[in-house]
C-alpha cells in the first residue's frame, strides 16, 4: 500500500482521504489544531452550540452524491431537514421571506414587483440549466486545460461567461431589494455579482430549486460524518499535529516534518491554506510568487459573534440577512477600496429556531457574520465597535431588546484565520471565482515543481464553498489514483 499524508482536515481533506483510502491507499491526517474540521469546527459553550464556520447546507445533491459513492447515505449519519422558510432579509422599510418552494418565492416576488413572477421562473429555469451544466460536467474537471470549458453545452452559453450576474438580473428586475435578493447568492462565491459570470446563476437555483437545509446538531455534524467514514476505510487521524515542512527528494516529495518528528510518504496533499503550504517548501520548490499571491481577488474575510442569550428572540428565523444598507457601497469596501465598512450589511443565524438541541432551553444561539475585506487590521477595540453597529440595527429591524439578554460573546476575525487555519490575509472564504480565477485558472491540484504533491481546497479547482470542497477533494484524489 502507498502512504498518503494529507495536511489538514477540512471538508476537502476529509473527501481526498475518504476517496484515497477506498481506492488502496494508507491514509494519514495530521491536523493543525486540536480537533478536525477546519474552518468548519464547532464550539460549545454553556450548553449553546455554534458552527464556527460555514453555517448554510446547499446543494444537498452533492453531499448525497459523496456518500454514495462509499455505498452510504446522509441519513445513515446525520438528520437532515429543510427549512421552511428558507431565511428572511430585513430591509430597510421592508422584510422579504424566501419561502421553501418557487410558489412562495414567486408570490412574495409579485408582493414586490408585479410581474416578476413571471421573470423569476424564467430567470431560475436558465440557472437550472447551467447548474446541471456546472455540477455534472463543469466542476468535475481538474482545470488541467482551458479545453476542459469547452462542451456542447458551454459553447452554447459562451456568453454567459462575458455578461455579469447583475447585468442579467438587472435586465430583469427593477426593483432594488430584489436585486439584493437575487445577487446576494453569488456572494458564497467570493466576488461582487458585478464581477461574476453570468454562468454562476447556478447559484440562484441552489437557492430557490433546491432549498436551505439544515443538519440536526449542526453542520459540524458532516464533518463529524466524513471523519467516521474515513475512519471505517482505514484513515488514521493526528490532531494537534502542525506541519512545518513538506519533505523533497531529487525533485520529488518524500515525506513532511511534523513537529520536528519526519513522516516518510509516496503521496503528500495540502488541503490546508495553498499559499501556507507552499511555503512549508523550499523556495525553488515554489509554484507562485508573492507577487502572484499579491494580485488575486480573494473572498472576504469574516467578522463573526457568537453570542448565548438568556431568552427566545422574536421575529427571526433560522438565516437572517440585513440588506437595510447600501449594498454596493459595503461591496465596494470589500474588493475595490479595501476599509472597514462605513456601514456593515450582515447575516444573523439562530439556529436553535428550529433545532433545540443547539441550546438550553428557552434560549437562543446567535451566530453573527460582518463582511470584511481580508488583510485589515483587527483589534478588539474594533469588534467591540461593530458588534455593537450591528446589534443596534439588529435590534431596531426586529423591534426588541436583546442587550440585557446576552449572556456572552465571543468573536473571531482576521488574526483568528490566520493564527488558526493560516489563512492569507486572515480571508475566510479562499480565493474568489471571477472570470480571470476561474477553472484552469486557478491554482493548480497538482505541483508542477514536485513530483506526487498536490492541494485541495477552496483556493483551487472547483473553488469556494462547502460542496465545491468536497468536489475538490474527489477531483485531486482522481488525478492521484489514475496516475498511480
């Protein structure tokens, strides 16, 4: 059996390890941190429980499409649940609530925009058509080639990949809010809509098609999953376990440095931050240069809350957004003037609105996210700032009080990302999918200066977000087994 080390222990290197160890190979993980997951790890405090990263299950197919290609289901490890309604946005003088069917979604439109119903259905009947293009023959290409964009079906929609989402939802819609609502999905993306294909409208039917779920206990319950199945196929892991060296020999990679202590390997893939863990080799091993790294548009940054509070709150669901301030602007302080935003939208999650089993009874888990541009600088003094910017606002668009009911806070941004998962810049969500970082655009799966060493995760191949790591995952651990 060949020896295969994977770096981290992310969504994307739990899929690698997973696919690796059913093909033959003997997998060992060695994870950062003191337990697995990532980004995607959990805290439990006072009997409250939070996703400390991703919070939003889309694209069920494709968690359902991962297991079973181990012969398994979702349901065999987790309870899974739509929600209903699928989250609210608070506006300004309005709130819009995106039911959990395109009916409800079609009728609170019309409430709107009379008539754009009609636009909407049309609308998601084309983003259903690229979406079928995107997740069965797009995404599962390693961006080897720029002939892997090239199909039948992606020539057809050539333009697609020229115009912009706000270009084609514009053209569509009037009305401001729904704009918001419709250009807010892209934004798991990791770019403004005005800088994103038009292709990625895809994102609007994982949204509206196909709907927001939730796994009992948490999204910490997939990892917990996947750790399980790997475990069942062989996989050993180490937590705790940094690694400070990726080990070459004549050109070829030999092993890693762990602590001080060596670990001999055929296979070695990072799925931890790619430019961390190209700098965990020696120079001339290098894919990238600084100045490479310099010049990407990343994702945001993050700065989040996690919040107990003594009480239920009122008028709130699940998934919150707060879109009653300028949108673009706050955009504009994300990608094209990089500053703390003037005036933050941001995204509230409760998730013991529909599961009592992530708090005590009769109170309520908040998980709250600002939107920032990655690199800032980050001091407590700052987040006590915004978090009381956006808990005032919070407080104003739901019509309570909910200081006196907090119990705790704790938070995390960009020092956090970068002292805990070594992320770039301290971005939380890796590297954005414009035109220009898009497919074999992005960096490469597999090293082109190191024989048997490759990378996962959101800053390569299929890009950002929860099912394109898990996509990512299976992409890299193809190339391995095809070649071995």
């Amino acid at each position: 059996m060949k020896n295969a080390i994977v770096i981290g222990s992310g969504f994307s290197s739990l899929s690698a390890s997973c696919y690796l160890a059913k093909a033959g190979f003997n997998v060992t993980v060695l994870e950062k941190n003191g337990t697995v997951g990532g980004r995607a790890r959990q805290l439990i405090k006072d009997g409250f429980t939070f996703d400390i990263g991703p919070s939003w299950y889309w694209m069920p197919d494709i968690f359902d499409k991962f297991f079973a290609d181990f012969d398994k289901k979702t349901s065999d490890y987790y309870q899974l649940d739509k929600l209903s309604p699928a989250y609210k946005i608070f506006f300004d003088d309005d709130v819009i609530t995106i039911g959990d069917c395109m009916e409800k979604i079609c009728k609170e439109f019309e409430r709107i925009e009379p008539g754009s119903g009609k636009h909407l259905k049309h609308f998601i009947g084309k983003a259903q058509k690229n979406y079928d293009i995107a997740i069965n023959k797009v995404v599962l290409r390693p961006g080897l080639s720029p002939l892997e964009l090239v199909t039948k079906e992606t020539v057809l929609r050539v333009d697609q990949f020229f115009k912009t989402i706000s270009q084609e939802v514009r053209r569509r819609f009037k009305n401001q809010k729904l704009i918001s609502t419709l250009e807010f999905p892209v934004l798991f993306l990791g770019a403004k809509p005005s800088k994103t294909p038009s292709f990625y409208s895809f994102m609007n039917f994982a949204d509206f098609g196909l709907g927001t779920w939730h796994p009992k206990g948490g999204m910490y319950e997939i990892i917990k999953a996947m750790k399980n199945l790997a475990e069942e196929l062989g996989v050993k892991f180490h937590t705790n376990s940094p690694v400070d060296k990726i080990l070459v020999s004549d050109g070829k990679v030999s092993g890693i440095s762990s602590i001080g202590k060596k670990l001999e390997a055929d296979i070695v893939i990072s799925g931890a931050d790619y430019h961390h863990s190209e700098m965990l080799l020696e120079k001339n091993y290098r894919q990238y240069s600084e100045t490479y790294w310099d010049k990407k548009t990343y994702a945001p940054s993050s700065l989040l809350f996690y919040v107990g509070f003594s009480r239920k709150l009122e008028n709130i669901e699940h998934h919150n957004l707060f879109f009653d301030t300028d949108f673009e602007k706050h955009a504009q302080e994300i990608y094209d003037n990089p500053q703390w935003p003037s005036n933050p939208l941001f995204y509230a999650n409760f998730p013991s609105v529909t599961d009592s089993s992530m708090a005590p009874k009769d109170h309520e888990t908040g998980f709250f996210l600002v939107p920032i541009a990655p690199g800032l600088e980050d001091t407590p003094q700052l987040r006590s700032q915004y978090f009381d910017i956006i808990i005032d606002r919070f407080e104003k668009r739901t019509g309570q009080s909910v200081k006196n009911s907090i119990i705790f806070k704790d938070s995390f941004c960009v020092n956090d990302f970068i002292e805990q998962y070594n992320s770039y810049k301290g971005n939380a969500y890796g590297m954005a999918n414009t035109l220009r970082q898009t497919a074999f655009l992005r960096p490469n799966l597999k090293s082109s200066k190191v024989k048997n060493l490759f990378f996962t995760g959101q800053l390569t191949v299929p890009g950002p977000g929860v099912p394109p790591s898990l996509i990512s995952g299976k992409l890299v651990s193809d190339l391995i087994t095809k070649k071995s």
